[in-house]
C-alpha cells in the first residue's frame, strides 16, 4: 500500500481556485473560469444566465487551436456540470 504525505499534497493542491465567487448579474464562477473567460474575451459579467456564457463559449471554441480549446472547453464542462446540480430539480 502506498503512503502519502499529507503535508506535501496540501501544499500542491489550490484549494483557492476552485473556490466559487458571483459575478455581477449574481452567477456562480469559481476563481479559475473568469481567469480563463476572460483570456478568449468572453464577457461573462453581463450574461444573465450561465446558458449565456456557455454559448459565448460555444460561438468561439471551434476558432481556437486544439491546446485552447481544451482549456475552454474544461472550464465550459464545468460551469454546466454546476448549472446542472444546481438548477435541476431532483
């Protein structure tokens, strides 16, 4: 069986960037996506909705080569994972 050392693992893993923040119109981002949204001037802050921030997404993630797309697309899978637990009724 494998040991770890706890100490060592806290101090690799940012526990900041997953940490969830609003935006002005009150949506929930974690500190990670604006960083990246911003980068492909997605301008998040005046969506209404996360729906419209997944299709400013949407509209630009096929111009982008395939490194940036995949940043992209990690940050848009993980803003619908979100919507979706948070506004699905169960």
């Amino acid at each position: 069986m494998a040991e770890y050392k706890i100490d060592e693992l806290l101090n690799v893993i940012d526990f900041k960037k997953n940490k969830l923040q609003k935006t002005k119109q009150n949506l929930f981002l974690t500190n990670y996506d604006p960083a990246v949204l911003k980068k492909y001037h997605i301008d998040y802050d005046n969506c209404q909705t996360v729906k419209e921030i997944l299709q400013k997404v949407e509209s630009i993630i096929s111009n982008l080569d395939d490194l940036e797309q995949e940043e992209l697309d990690q940050v848009e899978m993980s803003i619908a994972e979100r919507d979706y637990y948070q506004n699905t009724n169960k």
